[in-house]
C-alpha cells in the first residue's frame, strides 16, 4: 500500500511539474525566434506567388487572349495575401523598409510606364518631369541631365527609373506597376469597375495602343524582378541571414521594440492613415492602395491578419501547414496580462471590421465605391476600420509601456492633421 502510494505520489509529482513547465512563459530569444521564422515562411510564400505569377505572365505574352489575361489577372490577386501578411514586419526593421519601396511602392504616376487617358490623367506634372514618360513608346528617356537608353526594356532599366528624379510617384517595379499593366487604369471614378486593359495589348499580330512587344517586355521584366527582389528577402530571412542577424544585434529588448514598432506603425500611419483616411478624406480612387484591379479591400485584410499572426506567433502557409512557435502575446500576457488582453480585444475588433470591409468588396461594393463622397454607409465602414485600427494601434502603445520600452509610431497628415489635408 505504501508503494502504491509512493508511485501515486510520484506520478502527481511528474504531472506537476510537467505542467509548471508547459506553463512556462516563453523568453525573449525564443519570441524573437519565432518571429523570424514567421518572417521567413511569409516571405517564402510571397516568392512562390510570384513564381505562378511569372508562370501566368509567359502564357499571357506567348498567347494573348482574354482567358490568358484574366489568368494572369487572378495570378496577381492570388499573390497578395501571402506579401501583405509580411507588411508587419516593415517598420522596425530597417533592412526590409529599405528594400520595400522595389516592391509595393505607392501611388504611381503610371504615365512614366505606358499610355494613359489625357482627360482624367492629365499631360504633365509640376511635382514630376517624367509624368508622361511613357517608357514603353520611348526608346530613350531624360531624366534631368541625363538621357536613357530605352531601346532594351529590362531589369536594369527598370531600376534606373525606380523614383527617377527622386520622385516617390516614379514606381516603375514591383506589384503596382505589374497591377497596372495587367489591369490598366481604372476610369470609372467612385463607380463600379477595375481597369480594363484588352488583351491585344500585348498581340503583336492585333496590337492595340502600339508598342505590344516592348509592353510585354516591360511585363516580363517587372514579373522577374519582383521574384528576384523576394527571393534577396527571403535569403535574409533565414536563419543565418542579415535581417535575423540585423534583429539579434538590438538585444532582447531592441528585438522586442522592433516587433511592436512593425504592428503599431502599421495599424496607424500607413494602413489607418496613408492607405485608408487619406482616401475617405479626399473620395479620392487614386488614393486608394490597390487601384487599378480594386483588389484594395483585400490587401487591407491581410496586412491586418498579417499583424495579429506576428502579435500570436501563428502563420498559416499557402499549403496549409502552420508555422507557430513562442508568441510575444504569451510573453505579455505572463507580465502584464491587462496589456496583453487590451490588445487581443483591439485586434479582434479591427479584425472584425476589416471583415466587414472585405465581405462588402467581395459583395460587389469595392472601396474606391465605399469612399465616394454621399456613401454614408461605404464610409461608415471605412470609418470603422480606421477607428479600429487607430485603436488597436494605442493598445500596442500600451503594451510597449508595460514592458518598459520605447518606440515611435509613423504618423500620418490624415489622422495628425486632417485639416492640411483637406488643403
């Protein structure tokens, strides 16, 4: 009996401790750990969509056609949500800010690329020279002092006319530009409708608004180049790489800082303000982020479900498989649980309302259509996502306090000082 109650009291005793254990609140190396590991499947996943896109973009030039484009089209859309679950990790980390701008700069002033419409375009810029470059139907191009050698469109030409002049609005590579010459502009104002590029644009043997074969040249080495440009990411991202090793250098507390610098800077400045207020302020379409495939609600939502992966160390992959590992959200909530539980509450809400901006565009209503002036339910619900997100953004504020850091938010006119806007 003794024995029996010997054993009994051990195996209490391992149950115990196995259980203290489990309850072990994850360290600061092993949060950081996670995060890059997250980083590096999101980045991963980013690359293989853009290798399909590729895919699709080759079929598209080789046989044009409204089925080849619409593939190339879906292609696209299909490579987005993988990209902006990785948005949260821009701000913070310096080697990926740097290197963003190839990749999803926004607004574009697309006349530097191709043909575009004069009455709603315009033929000329005072803030940008190169408004109405139009590449494609230029063989040689001047920017300031300098003329370029346009004759062979490529991955070195592109990135002489990457923010040429050192103008933002010169996007020349990565998703916008591709958007752009797969969709064309977008002429239906706050109406329904994406753009509407015909597929003859790029059949040599029916070309329609001329210069197919250095359209397609130009398609082809933007497609290429973005895949090269997520494949330097990727690299950094593994274990040896130089953003892990960039991360490591901040110690526990810089890497922790960087970590919530990525989420409240997105939630404030760039996706509450720059991508969303801005555009309800102005019921400006061409304010809006996806603009010329009205993608916009979308990209919306995963930049959001990118956040709160980061925040709860879970990213589902594009294959299923899930990539978890010790979450910051568990460290938190170890040391501050009140902190931890505000931001859980934010990110559920902004989170909700982000869903309901995406049912609605997937409804039929886009958000160029949602932010038109007189829309007040379209606004209502943008409205909500920017309060959403400005809050979840001061529970992130919150989180930095408890823990003891310091970190600071990019800003934005729209929601620090709407009335420059409006001017």
């Amino acid at each position: 009996m003794n024995a029996f109650r010997l054993i009994l009291g051990a195996a209490a005793a391992t149950l115990l401790a196995t259980a203290a254990f489990a309850a072990e609140p994850p360290t600061a190396d092993a949060v950081l750990k996670t995060y890059g590991d997250i980083a590096q499947a999101k980045y991963e996943d980013a690359l293989a969509g853009a290798k399909t896109l590729g895919t699709a973009v080759d079929a598209l030039i080789a046989s044009p056609s409204q089925a080849t484009l619409d593939a190339a089209r879906s292609a696209w859309i299909a490579s987005r949500p993988a990209y902006m679950e990785t948005e949260g990790y821009r701000f913070g980390n310096a080697i990926v800010d740097d290197w963003e701008g190839r990749v999803n700069s926004w607004p574009l002033d697309e006349g530097l690329i191709d043909y575009v419409d004069p009455k709603t375009y315009g033929d000329s810029s005072d803030a940008n020279p190169l408004y109405t470059a139009n590449v494609i139907a230029n063989k040689e191009i001047q920017i300031g002092p300098d003329k370029v050698d346009a004759t062979v469109i490529n991955a070195e030409l592109l990135n002489k006319l990457q923010e040429a002049g050192d103008v933002s609005a010169n996007v020349a590579t990565g998703y916008h530009a591709i958007e752009f010459l797969l969709w064309g502009q977008d002429l239906n104002g706050n109406g329904p409708g994406a753009g509407n590029r015909p597929a003859t644009d790029y059949d040599t043997q029916n070309c329609t608004n001329g210069n197919c074969d250095r359209r397609a040249a130009y398609l082809k080495a933007a497609t290429e180049l973005l895949a090269a440009d997520l494949a330097e990411m990727v690299a950094d991202w593994q274990p040896d790489g130089a953003a892990r090793k960039q991360l490591a250098e901040k110690g526990a507390d810089g890497g922790l800082a960087t970590i919530l610098t990525g989420i409240g800077s997105l939630s404030y400045g760039e996706l509450a303000g720059e991508r969303t207020k801005l555009a309800l302020l102005l019921h400006d379409p061409e304010e809006e982020h996806d603009c010329f495939s009205d993608n916009t609600a979308n990209s919306h939502y995963y930049d959001q479900a990118g956040m709160v992966s980061i925040w709860q160390a879970s990213y589902k992959r594009t294959d299923g498989t899930v990539v978890s590992g010790a979450s910051l959200r568990d460290y938190v909530d170890a040391k501050h649980p009140e902190a931890a539980k505000r931001l859980d509450e934010a990110m559920a809400a902004a989170t909700a309302k982000m869903q309901v901006l995406k049912d609605t565009s997937d409804g039929g209503e886009k958000f160029d259509q949602m932010i038109a002036a007189g829309n007040d339910k379209g606004n209502k619900i943008v409205e909500d996502v920017v309060d959403t997100l400005v809050a979840q953004a001061r529970a992130t504020e919150g989180v930095v306090s408890a823990l003891g850091l310091t970190i600071k938010l990019e800003g934005s006119d729209s929601l620090d000082n709407p009335a420059a806007v409006a001017q």
